[in-house]
C-alpha cells in the first residue's frame, strides 16, 4: 500500500524543475516566430477621431464586426491589458533569477504584443466605442490582479496551463464569430502564441508530477474545481461571458471539452500510477467535478438550442 506523502516545499520544487524550465524555454525560442504587430492592422481603414483633432466622433454603425465578437474582443482586450499585474503576480512566484525569470520576462514581452495588436486594430477599424473601451480599461486596471491561488507554485502552473489554452480557443472563435477576415487572421496570429505558453506551462507541470505526483494532482483538482477566467473582474463580465457563451465563442463545453480535457489527458491523470492515498482521493474528486461539468454543459446546450428555435420560429 502506498505510503503517506510528504509535499516538498516550493522552493524544493523551484530548484527540481529549473532544467526543465530552461529546457522548455530554449524549445519556445527555437519554436515561436518573430512577429509585427503593425502588419495585422488595416491602417487605411482609419480616420481621425473626434477631440483635439476634430475628426469624426464614434457611432455603432462604424463596427463592421458581429455583436457578439465585440462582447468578446472587449473581454479579450481588458484581460490583455492587466498584464502587468499578472507580470507580478507570475514574478513572486517564479523568481526574476536565471531560467524562471528569463522565461517571465519572454512571457511579458510577448502578451504585451497581444494587447499591442487587438487594441489597434479595434482604434483603427471603429470596432468599438474608443471611449467606452479606455474608461473600462481604468476601471479595470485600478482594481489590480491577484492571483486565485496566491503564490503557490503548483497551482500557478496548473492555472496557466488551462487557461493559456482557454485563451487560444476564446481568441480563434472570436475571430471566426466577427465577420472580418482580418481579425480573424489577427485573432489566429495570437492564438498561435498562447498555444505554444499552454505547451511550455503543460510540459513544465508533467515535469511536476513526477516530481511530486501527489502534490501536483492536488493543486490540479484544485484549480480544475476553481478555475476562472483572469478577466472575470471586468465590469459586467457575467453579462459578456453569457453573450460570449451563447454565441459559441467560449462555453461550457468548449471548456470541458476543449480546454480541461486534452490536458488531462496529455498528463495522463486517470491512468497515472503511484499515489498515495491522498493522491487517489484528489484524483477521484476531479473525476467527479468533471462528471458534473459534463451534465452542466450539456443542460447549457439543451437550453441554448431552446432558445434559438424559438427565436428562428418567432423570425419566421
């Protein structure tokens, strides 16, 4: 029978999985491509605002975009934009010192793009209101970032993992869902960088379960039972995500099945050996959220398509 587990602490854990840090990142490098925010963006479609320059003010009839990628580009922008905060967040763990924070300050630099790219793109096309947009950026930015599980490695790593992933499926469905080919190309572009983040933060947090598989599979059923978009402070947020969810640009199953589930099973969680009994039990918990996300989503999709035949009756 397996024995009583011993956690090792995080700075155990910071030293054990440095090479593997400095293996991954050294993989990024050979693997990211350079890219130029100023090469997706139609600068010919843009024209002077109103203000001190006297141009044209902004009205919904200049978004050529769908409604429902607007929702989802405002959400999508304001979480990029914290990305000091979660620089810090991320740095109090990680370390500023030798492979952990070199790969920090890779991260920062290259989700600063993000923010770069789609809040010009949206300036320039009249995607949404400018002034709407910047006094909700105050608001949220004023309200800072902290992290839901704080400073504990484990947790971090795990959180990252799914939610980088989580980013690159509500990035492409964004642009799908707008309607205009270059935000779409955009969007993709993005997309691209947050799925090689999601394989660096999934390669590392492997690493940890051999290091520590009980531990790891903790601090996993617990950000899978917790998780939360890092945007869900924005104001009004529950109302966007519902309209974002609604449009199938990021739901609940698309969450179950596209986020949660590939990497579980890329870390082989359900047919992992040699844990302990308090590794059984946390693995046995997260197969139980997961039955239950499972029937949520479906229910989500039953009401979803009421919905919308009744919309398409009325319509028709």
């Amino acid at each position: 029978m397996p024995s009583t587990s011993v956690d090792k602490s995080q700075l155990a854990l910071l030293m054990e999985l440095e090479p593997v840090v400095a293996k991954e990142l050294d993989r990024h490098l050979s693997t990211a491509d350079e890219w130029f925010p100023h090469q997706y963006v139609p600068w010919s479609r843009g024209r002077d605002f109103d203000g001190p320059l006297g141009g044209d003010g902004w009205t919904p009839e200049d978004s050529t975009v769908s409604p429902e990628s607007r929702e989802a580009l405002l959400v999508n922008l304001l979480t990029e934009d914290n990305l000091p905060g979660y620089h810090h967040a991320i740095a109090r763990v990680f370390g500023r010192e030798g492979a952990w924070g070199t790969w920090v300050d890779r991260w920062t630099a290259e989700e600063n793009r993000h923010s770069i790219v789609i809040r010009d793109y949206l300036t320039v096309t009249r995607a949404i209101d400018p002034v709407e947009l910047e006094r909700a950026r105050m608001r949220h930015m004023e309200g800072g970032y902290e992290a839901t599980h704080g400073e504990d490695l484990l947790r971090g790593v795990a959180y990252v993992s799914f939610q980088e992933l989580a980013t690159r499926v509500s990035h492409r469905n964004t642009g799908r869902a707008s309607g205009d080919a270059v935000c779409e190309q955009l969007m993709a572009r993005v997309a691209k960088d947050e799925n090689l983040h999601m394989i660096f933060y999934r390669n590392l947090l492997a690493a940890a379960f051999e290091v520590d598989p009980d531990q790891t599979m903790r601090a996993v059923t617990d950000v899978v039972k917790a998780f939360e978009m890092p945007g869900h402070t924005i104001d009004g947020f529950l109302r966007k995500s519902v309209a974002i969810a609604n449009a199938g640009i990021y739901d609940l199953r698309l969450h179950h099945d596209d986020v949660l589930m590939p990497v579980l099973r890329k870390w082989r969680v359900f047919e992992m050996g040699g844990l302990t009994p308090e590794g059984e039990r946390a693995r046995e918990e997260l197969g139980e959220f997961l039955e239950q996300l499972d029937q949520a989503a479906t229910r989500f999709e039953t009401r979803r398509a009421e919905r919308r035949a009744r919309l398409a009756a009325r319509r028709g």
